[in-house]
C-alpha cells in the first residue's frame, strides 16, 4: 500500500484554450510531478 502524503492537481480550462494539468505526489519523501498539456475539446460558454 502506497500513503501519498501530499497530492495537488490542478486544471485550467476555459474558453477552448489550453488545459494544463499538474499532478504532484510525494512517494517516501520523494517528489514525483506528472504534467499534462493538451487541448479542451468541450468548450465551456
């Protein structure tokens, strides 16, 4: 079993531009960041 003490995502999508998400996990006292770019294909209005 794996305690993820620290885990912050964060999302931007608005008006059909880019989206950036951020995923940080603390594994054992190490940092591990996974990024995403890409494109918002529901645009919100």
């Amino acid at each position: 079993m794996i305690e993820l003490d620290n885990v912050k995502i964060i999302t931007i999508d608005r008006y059909c531009d880019n989206f950036y998400i951020s995923i940080q996990l603390t594994v054992d006292g190490s940092l591990h960041e996974f990024r995403h770019v890409g494109t918002v294909k529901v645009c919100k209005t």
